[in-house]
C-alpha cells in the first residue's frame, strides 16, 4: 500500500468521482439502536458530518461528482448530505442494494426466496434476543438485515444453517450487515462506472471496513484504515482525526493549486 501522498497528477486529472464510506470515514462510528420488544418502539441515534467538512464538500463538487456508500439505508444517506443534495449526487444505500443517480433509484430484482430467508433470519434473532442481552435490534432496511449485537459466533452460524452460502454476513463493529452475495459495494461500483460511461478506477473509494474491501478493489482505492482493510492507498491519520476529511482537504489542495497554475499561465 502506497501513502496518498504518493499518488500521481496523471492518476488524480483521471477522477471523474470520489466515493466516501460514511461510517468511521466521514462521520464518527457509532449508530445507538434500541428495540423494544415487538418492535414498536425504535430508538436510532447517529453523528452528524462536520460543517467544515460540508463546506468542503461543497468545494470539490465544482471538480468531481460526490458518491456517498454505505450499508445504512437510503434515507438516512439522504438526509446526512442534505445540505448540498442535488441532481449530480450519488447515493449508494445498504452496501449496494439502492443506487440513487440522475435523481432516480435503482435496486437489484430478489427473489421470493432471499426474501423469505431474511424474514426467517429476522424472526429466529428476534427469538434468541428475548433471552440475550447481547442483541439489541434490527436497523431498518430495505434489501439487506442489520443487526445491532455484540460479535457473537451465534449470528454467522445461524445465517449459515438458514442459507448456506447464499448470503454474507458482514461484522460492522456495531453488528452484522446479512444480505445477498450477488450485490457489494463493489459491484455497485462496477454498475455506476457503466452507467456513468467511465472506468471503475476513474471511481476513487474510500472506506475503514470489510464491507468496503471489494470496492476499495475496484475502485482507486484510499483505506482509512490500513491494518483492517487493504487498498492501493492509505491515508494517514490520527486517531481524532476522520480519514475521509483529510482526503477531501489533500484533493481540494490539488484542484485549487492546479486551477490557480493553469490561471497564472
Ligand atoms: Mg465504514
């Protein structure tokens, strides 16, 4: 893995779109969920994107097209860049299940039967959290069953028992994102790339996690964190410090220095 630092003019001048994880990339980890039992009551709480950062966010949007990944759903997405939402912004929900693009969503078609496995997982977790502690409810999705547990062995398992091999079963450091093998974040990245008419590495992505390993492949990858997941860069920073902040700040660096160069010539 290269520094970002190392990365070059040319491999910067072909970006088209930079991509940001949210989770420990651009935002604080840490989403507290509490279920009651029945599921009636739902308690969800999540850190807000810096000011600073959305003011610059808003200054590299004059130099590429914003993606915003994550296995959170596409309203929580939404409303966390609201701010500077418009028609050139790209929204890629619950780990590539829902792409928003040319303000318009998109999903894969799934079948009855990956449905059904969901809403059994669903229903056993819920069984096995009446007398376990270390469960503590269901995020609301889409496509795609988050659970909000401590890592237990019990969650892989089960999906195993009730799946095989059809679906992942992902720790997220807050819990167990379970969906279908056939969609990732990398994929989701494969797909735009084709809509957008561009290659997936003029997509840079970033990401800390090891549901972004696939797209951090695909992609120009920046790991924010280096010892977890692999890419072709990485970029440094302190433990207070948000990767995906630093990255925007050395881009904005490069854009302005290179408009200001090609200005004075
Ligand atoms: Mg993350």
């Amino acid at each position: 893995m290269k520094n970002i630092k190392e990365i070059t003019k040319e491999e910067l001048d072909t970006i088209k779109v930079v991509t940001f994880d949210i989770d420990g990339v651009i935002a604080p980890t840490g989403t507290e969920i509490r279920e009651e039992d029945g599921g009636t009551k739902l308690y969800m709480e999540s850190k807000p994107l810096s000011e600073k950062f959305i003011e610059n966010l808003e200054k590299l949007e004059k130099y590429v097209q914003l993606n915003f990944s994550s296995g959170r759903n596409i309203l929580y997405l939404k409303s966390l860049v609201n701010e500077i939402f418009d028609e050139k912004t790209i929204l890629q929900a619950e780990n590539g299940s829902i792409t928003w693009l040319n303000n318009k969503i998109t999903h894969p078609i799934y079948s009855d039967e990956y449905f059904n496995q969901l809403r059994d997982l669903k229903e056993k977790i819920r069984k096995m959290k009446k007398n376990d502690k270390r469960i503590r409810g269901f995020e609301p999705k889409l496509f795609i069953l988050t659970v909000h547990c401590e890592q237990m062995e019990e969650i892989p398992n089960l999906v195993k028992k009730v799946a095989g091999d059809n679906l992942y079963c992902l720790w997220t450091n807050e819990g167990y994102d379970i969906g279908n093998k056939e969609t990732s974040k990398g994929q989701a990245i494969l797909n735009l790339a084709e809509e957008l008419n561009i290659e997936p590495k003029q997509i840079m992505t970033t990401g800390n996690n090891y549901n972004d390993a696939e797209m951090l492949k695909v992609g120009k990858g920046v790991s924010v964190a280096p010892d977890r997941v692999e890419a072709e860069y990485f970029i440094e920073h302190k433990p207070e410090e948000l990767g995906g902040e630093l990255l925007v700040e050395f881009l904005l660096d490069y854009y302005i220095k290179k408009e200001q160069f090609s200005i004075s010539n």
